[in-house]
C-alpha cells in the first residue's frame, strides 16, 4: 500500500470515528447532559492519551517550546468541538449537525490555505474549489431542508 492510500485510510478511519464519537455523545447528552457528555469525552480520552504517552516512554514533551503560542489553544478549540457535537446531535441530528459543521471545517480550512495563516502552506483559492464550495453550500441547505 503506498502512504497516500494509507492516509487516505486514516482519513477514512477518522472520519467514521467521528461519526460514532456524534452519536454516542448525543446519546450521553440526551441521557445525563451536555456538560457531563463533554466531561466524559475529554476525560476519557485524556487518560487514554495518557495512557499511550507513558507506554511510549513519556513521548516528547521537552521540545514544547518550540511550539506557537497559539497551538495550545487547541484542547479549548477541541471543548468547543466536542462541546458543539454533543449539544447539536441530539438536537438537529447527526447528519445535519455534522453537514453544517463539516461544511464550516472546509470553507475554514479553505481559507486558512488561501492566506497561509496561522503556520498553514499557502495554497490559494482556484475557480474549481471555489465552484466547489458553492456545491458544498448548496448540499447543506439540501439537507437542512
């Protein structure tokens, strides 16, 4: 298998892996609470993480340093996320919840590209992903409808 097929596996895997990870939010959400949803998330994977850390013999955590500033914001940027999933699911459901916030993560990340901020390569807007985008608009209000 070459790496670009196994990325596109990992990809593949991530994303069904969010889907589930929706769900079973929404249903802690529906069942317990938004707050205790994310609660159990965070802290579950945390001691996961921590878990894999320590058996990979402490990772690397001594170059922190060399990491922006802004990067850390990440694990409140993943709050936001996971807070965002399990309040929505339960609510619009999954497939419009996560249509709206898949949709939100291109055009975001899209941007990011185009303007080279925030340590992303530049990679500017063309007419066929801006086309594309207008699709991707479009299959939004579809589903939303």
């Amino acid at each position: 298998m070459n790496s670009y097929l196994g990325l596109i596996i990992i990809a593949v895997v991530g994303g069904v892996a969010v889907a589930l990870q929706g769900q079973f939010m929404g249903l802690i959400d529906k069942g317990i609470g938004t707050r205790e949803s994310v609660f159990i998330t965070y802290a579950s994977g945390g001691v996961l993480a921590g878990l894999v850390m320590l058996a990979s013999r402490g990772g690397n955590l001594r170059s922190w340093q060399e990491v922006p500033w802004f990067a850390f914001s990440a694990g409140m940027l993943g709050l936001v996320i996971v807070t965002t999933i399990s309040y929505t699911v339960p609510r619009l459901g999954l497939s419009k919840a996560f249509t709206i916030i898949v949709a939100s993560q291109f055009i975001t990340a899209a941007l990011l590209d185009h303007f080279g901020v925030l340590g992303a390569v530049m990679r500017p807007l063309d007419l066929s992903r801006l086309l594309g985008f207008g699709v991707l608009i479009l299959g939004v209000w579809l589903i939303m409808r």
